[in-house]
C-alpha cells in the first residue's frame, strides 16, 4: 500500500493512493489465512492506483465511500483468480470507478463479536482507438473492449482471535464488453470456521467455491457453466505478541469434467488454479 491522508477523528478519515478497494473489507470476514485461502474473492484482492476514498465509524457502524480516477493499467481480477484455459485476465484501461461500503458490529455476543457487511462496486472502462493498446490483455480474452463491471458482496463474520470464530463472505460478479463476447458473471462464496486457543495456537478450516457462468464453450458450442471448489485449512502459532509461524494446505474438490471444460487439468495455469495440492509452512516476526 502507498497512499497519503488526514484523518479528522470524530469525522472520518479521508484517503489517497495505491491500496485495495473498500470490497476488501467487506469480504475480509473470509480473508483470515496466509497463503491458500481467498480464492473466490475476484474484484477486491487487488491493489491499484488513482483511489480516493473516504470512511467513517461510530458505535459500530462503518460506512466507506471510494472513487478511482482513470486508470490506463487497472487490474479487475485479483487474487489468484487470474487465469482460465491458458488465457490471463491482467487488467485493463479504465476511464473511472466507484464502491460503496457499510456494516453494523454487535459487540455483546456470545462467543464474540457479530459484523454484518455489504458492498457495491463498479468499474468503467476507458472508450477509443488508443484502448487496446492500453488494455495490457491477450487479445483473443476480448477485455480489449472491456465495457464495466458491476459486483455487490457480502460479508458476515462471529467471534475473535481467542476462542470461535466463524466467517463468511459472497460475491456476485457481472463482466460486460463492447464486442460480441457475452458477458460473464461469477458467483463466488467463502467459508471459515476456527478456534484460537489462549495458548497462541490457532485452527481454521473453510470452503471456497468459483461460479463462473455461460464462460467455456463445450465441442457443441453450447454455452456452460463450471464450477471451482477448494478446501483450504490453516494452523497458526504466535509465539509471542511479535513473532509467529504457520502451515497451511489447500485441497482441490472440483469435478474432473468441470477442470476440464476450464482448461485447468492438462494446462500450467500457475498460482492456484490448477488442480494440484498445495502445501506450504512460514514464519514472521513483526518489529
């Protein structure tokens, strides 16, 4: 993140720079490992310039307000979402975008506190003759004549660090284009269940699953959908208050047909789309 702001205390905080959108907040309710996890999150994980935002919170509320300036290199599909049958999704030219963010916490729950969280999103893309030259794509992805997208989220989350805790988040996902590419929508939903022990040991389980909707193309030309499913669990130790170390796993559950219609199984498709297992261990100590 790089970004400049003042913040004026009891009336919010105003905000300039490179750094997520406000969706991540909205689905951070999910975002609680350090590698495999998140994998359903497409509009949100991803850090561009040109962002203004403004947020404010009292008594449990929260409420963020964002616009993003034109972009000539924007990237729309974040996280590890960022490619299918062999094609990358990098990002695109756009003229400007705008988000919306709002959420209540109930702190006197059992078990710890309960946030409910909603978003919108939508992004519009720049017009001209110089756009395909800005729209740093493969040409044959059609985002070359990337139009908008439009997403709302939703995030809840129950619990803390210490003790229950439980999340979930969704997102819905409309790409449009200027060509005759259809359009395609993603669907995605995330959850997470775990308990941190007041020993420093942590455990969390979730599901992530990837709708992507009239996107692939079978031998009859007829349009399908297909479906991405993972299981990503996570164990965490702090140490102490600065220094901790973690494993992680993540498993694949998608269908065989479905990685196949997607171009997944036989194709390096790199980061975390593949159908593979992935395992991994880490430390940080934080000064």
């Amino acid at each position: 993140d790089m970004f400049v702001g003042v913040n004026f205390g009891d009336f919010g905080k105003l905000q300039l720079g490179r750094y997520k959108s406000n969706q991540a907040w909205v689905t951070k309710t999910t975002d609680v490992f350090d590698d495999f996890g998140c994998l359903a999150q497409s509009n949100d994980d991803s850090r561009n310039s040109g962002r203004i935002d403004y947020e404010f919170s009292r008594a449990g509320f929260d409420a963020k307000i964002g616009y993003v300036t034109a972009v000539d290199s924007f990237k729309i599909v974040g996280n590890d979402a960022n490619e299918f049958n062999g094609v990358k999704f990098k990002s695109v030219a756009i003229d400007h975008a705008f988000s919306l963010a709002t959420g209540y916490t109930f702190d006197n729950v059992a078990f710890g506190p309960l946030s409910l969280r909603a978003g919108y999103e939508q992004i519009v893309g720049q017009e001209g003759d110089d756009l395909k030259a800005k729209s740093v794509v493969k040409a044959e992805t059609g985002f070359e004549d990337f139009d908008k997208t439009s997403a709302y989220s939703l995030g809840a989350s129950w619990g803390s660090d210490v003790g229950f805790y439980t999340g979930l988040s969704f997102e819905n996902k409309k790409y449009q284009f200027n060509n005759d590419i259809d359009d395609v929508k993603t669907q995605a939903l995330e959850f997470v269940v775990g308990y941190g022990f007041d020993f420093g040991l942590s455990l969390v389980a979730g599901y992530n699953q990837v709708k992507i909707k009239d996107c692939f193309t079978n031998d009859d030309d007829k349009v399908e959908d297909v479906t991405l499913k993972y299981l990503p669990v996570y164990a965490n130790y702090k140490l102490n208050p600065n220094f901790n170390i973690w494993t992680e796993a993540r498993f694949n559950l998608t269908a065989d047909a479905d990685l196949r219609q997607a171009g997944l199984k036989y194709e390096k498709a790199g980061d975390a789309t593949t159908d593979g297992t992935y395992f991994s261990v880490g430390a940080r100590y934080t000064f």
